[in-house]
C-alpha cells in the first residue's frame, strides 16, 4: 500500500491521534463552535501578566456569546500557561495548533515568548494576534502575525521625550535585562531616541531576569550621578530594583516601560516606586466613556482596577472577532488578510489601525506612580 493510500484510508477511519496531527480535521462548518488558543504566563515570577490578559480576553468572549456568537457558533477558548519559558511557548501553541486545531491564536505578552512560537503559528497558516508583545522582530516572522500594542521603537521615542522634554534630564542611566528581548529592544530604542533630544547615557548597566541582588550595578549608576534612571523591565525585578536604589540613597526617578504595568508592582516596591514614570496603553483614569464602560465591568467581575494587559487582551479578542466577522471565515488565509485589514477599531487602548508591517498605529501614554497609584501624566502620538 502506499503512502497516500494509506493516508486516505486513515483518515477514513477518523483515526483521532492521526487527525489531530494532519489535514484530515474537521474543515470550516463541521464544528458546533469555533475554537481558539491563548496562551501566555499564568503561572511563574510574571504570572499577572497572563493573568490579566486572561481575564480581559474572557470578558470579550462572554460579551460576543451573549450576544449570540459568530457565524452562528459560539466562542470557545483553549487556555494554555507557558509558565513564563519561551520553549514552553513554542510547545503550547503547537498544541493548541495540532491537537485543539484552533482558528487563530492570541497571546503572548513577553516578547521572547512570542518569539519563539510565533514561527510556528506562521508556518501552520494560523493567524496570531499578540496583545502586547512590543519588541519589533515580533511580526517580523510573518504575514500571519500581528498585534494590538505600539513597538519598541515608539514606547522609546516616548520615553526618551518625556525624560528629556517634560523632566529637562540631560543625564540618564541605563538597567536592562540581557535575557529580555523586549527589557534589551526598548533600552536601545530609549538611548537612540534620548540622544536625539540632546540628552547622554552616562552607564548602560545589565542584569538577567530572576537577580535578587542589584547593588553592584546601582552603585555604579549612583556614581555616575545620573538625572534619572531607565530599566525597561518587567515588574518582578523594577520593584527589588525601586527598593534597592532607595536604600543606596540613589533618589533620582526611576522610568520604565510597560513592562512595569501590574497590580503586584507595588506591593514589591512600595513607596520606593514614588515619583516614577512610566510609559503604558492606556490609563484608567481616563474620563473616555469607553474606558470607563471597561474598568467598570472588569473591577465587577474581578474585584480589581484592569491593568493595561487586561485591557490589550481585551483589544485583541475584539479585533479578532470582527476580523471573522468580516471575513465571514475562520479559514486561515481570509482571516489572516482581514485582520491585518483592520482599520480605526474603537478599542479600550484607543483605536487601533493594523499598519503594512502589522503593528499597530496609536498613541502611549505616561503614568506616575504616586502615593500607590498609576495617575495620568501625558499623551505622546506617533
């Protein structure tokens, strides 16, 4: 018997271990539901992250099935923790594709994570939606990956801005993860914007995810006497880090990116994280109806004010959902094209225009970090 007869007959006989890994699935229409994956880091030292983009993606997907789904299915989603390790990404999504046989895919936050699964998801031809991964290389892997959230290279832009126009800092120190793509994507975009604005980098420091101990690179930084201090981390390690620098009496601001966005920031850094500044998504003091509408129904249903992951998981699963809309499709290559259509969606983080390189075209603000609170400082656009 040959291989293609052999493979017919297989696929016959509905074998399930061997439909889960070819083409013999089930095609569009011959499900009841129309499923798709998400993953991201529930668990591990950033598990709020995963968290938040969790619960925002499950309030889209609520709203759209109370409503009486999509093409006439409801939504179902298939959760998977990658524990914060980018194998474990690349391992869970190929799951979610060849075994859950998802439509699409949404997630991850870390840019690393993406990273490494994002290849995969391309060359499956199963579109990938990541919320907040902002390291540029992200959707450089392929026409079926996309995002919601503003890069690297503008997160930079803002920040060096802010340090240099709004703070009047002529002199910045700079702490970033080696093992981070996005801590090492943002600092750089950080130092060649700041330089731009007339401003010095008086010590690039380094330290890797994980470090308990900062002091020898925070002591260095101190005799440098910087203006402030740039660490595009992740919050884990920004609030050792707040707390640390405190305690060596370097006293200048700290900035930071995204990455700093979780309610667990403060209860590790406390009020060593007064006085800094960050660039984020969104703000939830916004007046904007619309964001308001959001934060409203989040601290409802999870008794806490929605992060800005909350809020990009959110975007994403609703950019999705008019993407199939609009495609009147879950096949692959017609989703794929009409997500990356997306033009001015009316999203909670602003709207959101997928642009030709498949990021997203919209504006960041700055938060302050006063008295435990994220308060709005500013607005900077493209």
């Amino acid at each position: 018997m040959t291989n293609r007869i052999r493979l017919f007959v297989l696929c016959l006989l509905g074998i399930p271990a061997f439909i889960a890994l070819t083409s013999c699935g089930p095609k569009e229409g011959a499900s009841s539901e129309i499923v798709i994956g998400e993953y991201g880091s529930l668990t591990g030292k950033d598990a709020t992250f995963g968290i938040s983009t969790q619960n925002g993606i499950a309030m889209a997907v609520d709203a759209v099935n109370k409503a009486g789904g999509l093409l006439g299915k409801q939504i179902r989603v298939v959760v998977e923790d990658d524990q914060g390790q980018a194998e474990q990404a690349l391992t869970v999504v190929t799951k979610l594709i060849t075994k859950d046989q998802v439509i699409a895919v949404l997630g991850e936050v870390a840019s690393s994570n993406t990273l490494a699964a994002a290849p995969f998801a391309q060359k499956s031809g199963v579109p990938m939606i990541s919320p907040s991964s902002t390291n540029i290389a992200v959707t450089e892997k392929g026409d079926y990956i996309s995002r919601v959230c503003f890069i690297d290279p503008f997160q930079g832009f803002v920040m060096a801005k802010f340090a240099a126009s709004t703070l009047k800092m002529k002199n910045v120190a700079i702490l970033r993860d080696l093992k981070s793509a996005y801590s090492v994507g943002l600092a750089d975009a950080f130092i060649e914007n700041f330089k731009k604005f007339g401003g010095n980098i008086v010590t690039d420091q380094s330290y890797s995810g994980g470090d308990p101990d900062f002091s020898a690179q925070l002591t260095s930084i101190k005799s440098k006497n910087p203006d402030g201090v740039f660490v595009p981390g992740y919050y884990s390690e920004v609030g050792l880090i707040a707390r640390q620098s405190k305690k060596l009496g370097l006293t200048v601001p700290l900035m930071g990116g995204d990455g700093w966005d979780s309610p667990s920031l403060q209860e590790i850094g406390g009020d060593a994280l007064n006085g800094s500044f960050f660039s984020n998504h969104y703000a939830a003091d916004d007046p904007n109806p619309v964001i308001q509408t959001f934060v409203s129904a989040y601290r409802a249903r999870f008794n806490q004010t929605p992060d800005g992951l909350a809020a990009l998981g959110y975007d994403a699963a609703n950019v999705l959902f008019e993407a199939i809309r609009k495609a009147n499709s879950t096949e692959g290559p017609k989703l794929r094209d009409a997500i990356n259509q997306t033009k001015d969606f009316q999203g909670v983080t602003g709207k959101i225009t997928i642009n030709k390189d498949r990021n997203a075209d919209k504006p960041a603000v700055v938060l302050e970090i006063r008295g435990g609170k994220f308060l709005y400082r500013e607005t900077i656009t493209p």
